[in-house]
C-alpha cells in the first residue's frame, strides 16, 4: 500500500508541533521562576525591616494609667531595651514583669510603629488600710498591699483582722463585704473587721455598729439595714444585727 503525498506532508508538520510546544513552555517556566524569585527577595526584605533593620526598632516607651506606681519604676521592670527591633518584643514577658509590681493588676503593652511601646497599667484599688510597725498600709480587695506610709490615708476605712493578707480567709471575707456595699454605705463604714471569715463587723461612722456575720446574703441584709435607717427609731439604734437576715436584731 503506498502512502499518500497528503500523508507525507502531515509526518514532518505533526514531528515539529513538540518543537513548538517546547518553545512556548520555556518562557511560562521562566515566569514563574522570576516571579518566585521576587517573592523570595520581597519576604527577605519585610524580614530584614522587621528584624535586621534600624527603622522599625525602640525608640520611646510610655506609661499610661499610673498613680500609686512611678512611671520609671514601670518602665524598669518592664525591662524593654531601646533600639531592639519591634518585632522581636516578647510583649507577654514584658507584662509579666510589670504585673510583679505590688501596684499593678494587670498591665498590656501595645505596639505602636515605628517606634513607640505602650504600657497600659490598670493599677490596683485600695479598699482599707491596717497599721503595722508604726505605719500604714493600704490594701486591695484581694488582699495585697499596694502602698504604705507613715499617715493614715484618708477616705479609706481601718481594716482590723489579726493577719491581714491575700491567703487569709479573714482578711478575704472582710473585703468581700466591704466590695459588695452599695456606696452611700460604703462612705460612711470608718471600720470593717473581723474575728473570723464568718464574723464579719462593720463600724460606721455615726457610731453604729453592724454585725454583718458571713459575706453571704448581702442583698438582704443591705435591704433590712436601709429600711431600718429610713425611721428615726432604726437611726437610734446602736447596734443592727443581721447576720440571719430572717431575724433582725438591735439594741
């Protein structure tokens, strides 16, 4: 059987279309190779900004929200040194060391580029204070003691409990009671103390005397203590008991 000339022509064309199929390859793969490179090079330079670089490193730390805590003790213990890159900052360590200040609750460091670190300091609130070794000392409602000085603060009522401190059952049950009083009472406690975590008593500042028991119930009691202190035979009394909030007590 004898091949045809169509046929014959076809062979050499059909041979060559590989060829050309190679050609127009060639350059897509260089594409994308150059594109990959250029990737490549992008994310080295991000990095060497970010990390290598002298643009984006610490320049100025600042301290927000301080009273109790000077400023340059906060920026002490957060131990941030300056031309460190920002990126590198290990902004939880740092709040870590910050919040190990008797003064700090809790405290969050923001970035802020170029250069700039904040600390955002939510300080402890003192509550009462209790005097020892001739001088006194201002606690929170967790029990820490956030300050301490030689005069007796004012606008904070005395706390009197045998060891005062954040692992004491006492100290925790006399400031849950002083935390959970509306403020018109609040203003008016000169002293909340107790002999143990259900004995709680409140010394007010007109003289009365408030046996408050446990911390528990305290809605009730505060409820019996206002309608008493509406009537001017309730103002007269000088000690209210309401410890079982069923049964008030007064003498």
């Amino acid at each position: 059987m004898t091949e045809s000339r169509t046929d014959r022509r076809a062979a050499p064309d059909e041979e060559r279309e590989p060829e050309r199929g190679e050609r127009r390859g060639r350059p897509a793969r260089w594409k994308v190779v150059f594109v990959s490179l250029l990737v490549v090079a992008a994310l080295a330079a991000v990095t060497w900004v970010l990390l290598g670089s002298r643009l984006l490193v610490v320049r100025h730390v600042e301290v927000t929200g301080t009273e109790l805590a000077a400023p340059d003790r906060v920026v002490a213990a957060a131990g941030i040194s300056l031309g460190k890159p920002m990126a590198r900052l290990a902004t939880g360590e740092i709040g870590e060391r910050v919040e190990r200040l008797r003064e700090v609750e809790s405290a969050e460091i923001e970035r802020h580029w170029p250069g700039t670190v904040r600390i955002v300091v939510r300080e402890r609130i003192p509550v009462a204070a209790f005097e020892r070794g001739g001088r006194h000392h201002r606690i929170d409602r967790h029990g820490v003691v956030v300050a301490d000085g030689e005069a007796r603060p004012a606008g904070l009522p005395a706390l009197a409990v045998a060891t005062p401190g954040p692992s004491d059952r006492t100290t925790l049950a006399a400031l849950s009671v002083l935390a959970g009083l509306p403020e018109w009472m609040t203003k008016n406690v000169r002293e909340v103390g107790a002999t143990g975590p259900e004995a709680v008593t409140l010394r007010m500042a007109s003289g009365q005397t408030v046996v408050w028991g446990a911390a528990e119930r305290a809605e009730e009691k505060i409820r019996l203590l206002e309608a008493l202190w509406r009537t001017a035979a309730g103002r007269a009394v000088r000690t209210a008991d309401v410890s079982a909030p069923e049964v008030l007590k007064t003498q």
